[in-house]
C-alpha cells in the first residue's frame, strides 16, 4: 500500500511541475478572450482553472476519507 501511495505522490508533484497550456473556456468566454487580448485571456485561462481546482480537490478529499474509512474485509 505505501508502494502505491510514493507512485500516486510522485505522479502528482510531476503533473503540478508540468508547465502544460491548457484551454478551459466557454464559447462566451472564448469570444471575451478574444475581444480582451493576449495577455489577459491567458490570465482568464488561468483564473478558470484555478476555480475548477477547488471542487475537485474538495471531491478528491471527500472521496479519500470514504476510501479510507470502508471496512477492511478479511480474507479467507
């Protein structure tokens, strides 16, 4: 178990390390973007993808806690 929680660890410093262009907009947002700019539709990119990130990792945690607290079932 504590093999699996090093890889799932070590998987998630590289993926935050991984600098990776991301397009997280809407059509509205998208024609917005366009309409601001360079600059700023890149901030608007990351500002929609900073606010996705909270209730996935609220979703992540929940989840965990769940997994966690699951009675162990015994082999035979």
């Amino acid at each position: 178990m504590k093999k699996w929680a090093g890889l799932v660890t070590l998987l998630l410093i590289l993926f935050l390390f991984t600098g990776v262009d991301a397009e997280a907009q809407c059509a509205i947002c998208t024609k917005t973007a366009s309409q601001l700019g360079e600059k700023p539709a890149k901030a608007l990119n990351g500002a929609i993808i900073y606010l996705m990130s909270a209730p996935l990792l609220i979703i992540a945690f929940v989840g965990w806690r769940w997994w966690k607290n699951q009675p162990k079932e015994e082999q035979q």
